[in-house]
C-alpha cells in the first residue's frame, strides 16, 4: 500500500506503507544508531515524533519480547529506506511490520532517508503528516503546518504511570522513582546497584514522596518540552536540599528548571548512540546514547551554585550539571543505553555514593 510523509516546508515522500493504516501528524526527527530499533521504538521520549532510522536496512533482527523499554512503541510513526523481507534472529517471535501493525503505528519504507536527513539537519526538526489514506499532496502539507508541534505541548502525561508502582521491593537503597517516561534499562541498573525503587506519576507531589523517607529521587527521561510539564519542577524545587536528587534526559531539564535555569528547543535534537561527551572533571571523553530535542541553556545557570560537568563536544552543549552546595546532580545523555555504548554507566555508581555520602551525614 501506497504511503505519503508530506513536511511542514513542502516536500514530499512518498513510500510503501507497513505495520498500521491511517493518518497522523508529528515531529520528525532523525536517528543515527545502527542497531537496537526495537529499544528506540518502545523508547517514551519519542513520544510525539516520527522516527526516521539513517542505518538503510531495518527489520532483520525482527522483534521479541525482551528487547523494550516500555510496554508497548511509543514513537507517531516509523521512516525507513528499505524493511527487510526476512528476519533472521533467533530471539524473534515476530516480524517489524505485524509488531507495528498490532501497536497501531504506522510504517513507511522506500524514503531516501539520507535526503530526510540533511534536510532535517539543514532546516531543523519539521512537523509533518504521515499517510496511508489521503494522497492529496497540498491538504497533507497544510496538515502539517497547522499541528501542534513540540513546543509547549504537554507530552508527559501521556506517557507516566497511573499510580504508584513497586520496581525491585528489596535493596538498600530506597530510590523514589518520578516518573515521566522511564526507560526500563535505567531501572534495571539501578535494581543491579542495590536499589529498591518506588515509581511515582509524574503529577506526584514532593510530600507524598518524602512519606516514604527515600534515600534519593531519580528524574527520569521522557518526552517534549519539559516547560509543557511546569508541575515536574515545581515538585522538584520543594524536593531540593531534603534528598539526594539525580536526573536523565528530561530529568536534567526538569532540575535545570526547577534550579532557576532556561530550557531552549535544538535545532534536530541529538537522537543516536555516538555523541560524544567530555566529563570535565576527569577529561574523559564518553561515546553516549541521547534522545532529546531541548536543552538547558548553560548561560541561564547560577554558576556560583551550579557546577558544569559535562560537555557535548559536537555541538558545546549543556550535558551535565552538579550543584555545589546541596545533593543534586544530571546528565542529559542516558547512561543505561539500551540501545548503544556503555561508556557512561559509572554515573548510577555516582548516584549511589552520593546517597551512601547523604545517609552517613544523617547518622
């Protein structure tokens, strides 16, 4: 079946449809990871934009259900150059296409995806409509230009757990988990640390988790512009200098914010598994795995309470702050991977001391 992604500036794709049929708008943005699809589909922080893949064949792998980071794809829709006709992986229980089709979300193949690439990098992230069923190039160019978009957009209610929810009931560590898209992998490293976690929805207020009496508070990653979620920083404010505070991706933001600092949107975001990150405190370069489309912005930090801890060396970014004087810390990559290099896992290690440092100073 015939498929159309037709972007806000006017250009048009046109492919084969597989997985789902139908329409429907987004952001479209590009990842430059070889591997780990099936991670990057179920990954929540897509929540609100189409995928499109830079590695050409995509599908051989197939899918299984052990290889997610959520319970079920969150990406809008799936841009790729060719799906493979046979998957060819012994942990397979099914195809790309019948997973997709199951989830609702709809495929294109057959794009020039290295054409949708510099074009993405050239003007920036492009809302865009992907089709199955309407063909009519100037209505889905239109459609494109009148949605929404990321900026201001709540996305994390869309994706944050109901109720409270258990995670690893023993450990000796007790972690409350705010959770506004949390990645599996980054529970499974902490459970490996000795954590026991509490899942919190994202709307949870700093009382509710101080009840539990946790040891530390992770910010977990998630989805959009984190000042379409302002009650994420206005619980972490209230949460400052009580507990020991550790954030991800979104979470990174949410402390920028809640520290008095300015979120900004990137001009394509950084999506893929081979950014490289300077640690300015050891010089050590680290080959990271992100997935974000806005930033804190290094100039609106207090830097006489804010320390800089990491760098973005393609771009100079913002990619990890520490406050100086209270228990509070992020990064903006994500350490846990899943898909990617494991270069940056030593950062739940930091977690840990600094909640071991936090409890020895309550004795």
């Amino acid at each position: 079946m015939k498929a159309i992604l037709a972007l806000e500036d006017g250009t048009i794709f046109e492919g084969k449809s597989f997985g789902a049929e139908g329409e429907i708008a987004a952001e479209v943005v590009f990842n430059t990871s070889m591997s780990g699809y099936q991670e990057i589909l179920t990954d929540p922080s897509y929540k609100g934009q189409f995928v499109c893949m830079t590695y050409p064949l995509i599908g051989n792998c197939g899918v299984n259900s052990e290889d997610v980071e959520s319970k079920k794809p969150q990406v809008e829709g799936f841009v790729i150059k060719e799906l493979a006709s046979l998957d060819s992986n012994w942990r397979a229980n099914k195809d790309l296409g019948s997973y997709l089709k199951e989830n609702d979300i709809i495929g294109i193949e057959g794009v020039d995806t290295r054409s949708l690439t510099i074009l993405i990098r050239e003007k920036g992230s492009l809302k865009a409509v992907l089709s199955t069923k309407n063909f009519n190039k100037k209505s889905l160019i239109k459609k494109a230009r009148d949605s929404k978009g990321l900026i201001g957009q709540d996305l994390v209610k869309k994706v944050t757990i109901s109720g409270k929810r258990d995670y690893n009931r023993k450990g000796k560590y007790k972690v409350a988990v705010i959770d506004c898209g949390v990645k599996y992998n980054i529970l499974r490293e902490l459970a490996q640390r000795d954590c026991q976690l509490k899942l919190f929805p994202a709307k949870t207020k700093a009382a509710e988790i101080l009840k539990i009496k946790p040891d530390g508070v992770f910010l977990s990653n998630g989805p959009g512009d984190p000042e379409g979620a302002a009650y994420v920083p206005e619980t972490v404010k209230q949460l400052l200098g009580k507990v020991p505070l550790f954030g991800i991706c979104l979470g990174q933001q949410m402390l920028g914010l809640a520290l008095g600092g300015k979120t900004y949107k990137l001009k394509f975001g950084h999506h893929g598994a081979n950014h490289p990150v300077k640690d300015l405190k050891t010089n050590k370069i680290a080959i990271t795995v992100q997935n974000h489309n806005f930033c804190v912005d290094i100039d609106s930090l207090n830097k006489n309470d804010i320390e800089v801890t990491h760098i973005n060396l393609n771009d100079n970014t913002l990619e990890g702050i520490k406050h100086k004087k209270i228990s509070a810390f992020s990064v903006q990559f994500h350490p846990e991977a899943s898909p990617g290099p494991n270069d940056a896992k030593y950062i739940f290690d930091d977690f840990i001391k600094l909640m071991r440092k936090h409890s020895a100073k309550k004795k």
